[in-house]
C-alpha cells in the first residue's frame, strides 16, 4: 500500500488519491509549506507526465521519470521549480502515464 503518499485533504480541496487497488497514488500537497506534486506506483516504471492548469486556465505539463523510493517507484517535483506561479487561486493538477490519466484532476488554493 503507498499510504505514504497521502495526505488529509482541507476541504474543499481534493489534494490526493490512491486508485481502489493502490496501486498508484497522486498528490499535491503541502510538506513544511513547500508544494509538492507526486505519483508513486510499484505498477510501472519509466516516465510520467505532470499538467498543471493555473487559474486563467492556461496548461503546462512536463514530463519526469520515476524513480525508485523503497519498495515503489517515485516523481516527486517542487511545482515552484517546475512551473509557473501565475498568483492567487485554484490550481488544478493531472498525472498520466502514457496516455493514461492516473486518477482524478487534484487541485490545490495559491494565495
């Protein structure tokens, strides 16, 4: 199980997901306020793509390969460093493998 990768969601904000097998797990939260956006599996390896739609709605995704983190495989980005902080709202984050989008869209508030 990757009981690792989750975290309490505040609500109102969906900021992790473990599919019903647990087999892959995503997440956007925060760890000692520094946002991080992760996908572990013991599923697949290789690479995983990561789209964050900011509040005007304008995509940018990148891709990164997992890498091994104990008994599973890991992408584990700094959205800070990896993407653009175009201010206060809602940012709304999608993982895929391939062409294959893993879980629901997680979002998370930037004020």
């Amino acid at each position: 199980m990757l009981a690792a990768l989750v975290v309490a969601a505040p609500a109102g904000a969906r900021v992790s997901y473990c599919s019903p097998s647990g087999d892959v797990c995503t997440s956007v939260a925060k760890l000692k306020g520094v946002r991080y956006l992760r996908v572990g599996t013991f599923s697949f390896s290789g690479r995983v793509k990561i789209c964050v739609k900011d509040p005007s709605a304008a995509r940018v995704c990148h891709g990164f390969k997992l890498r091994k983190a104990g008994p599973l495989m890991q992408a584990k980005v700094l959205w800070k460093a990896n993407y653009p902080n175009r201010g206060p709202g809602t940012y709304r984050v999608t993982f895929f493998y391939g062409t294959t989008r893993l879980g629901p869209a997680l979002s998370f508030k930037q004020t």
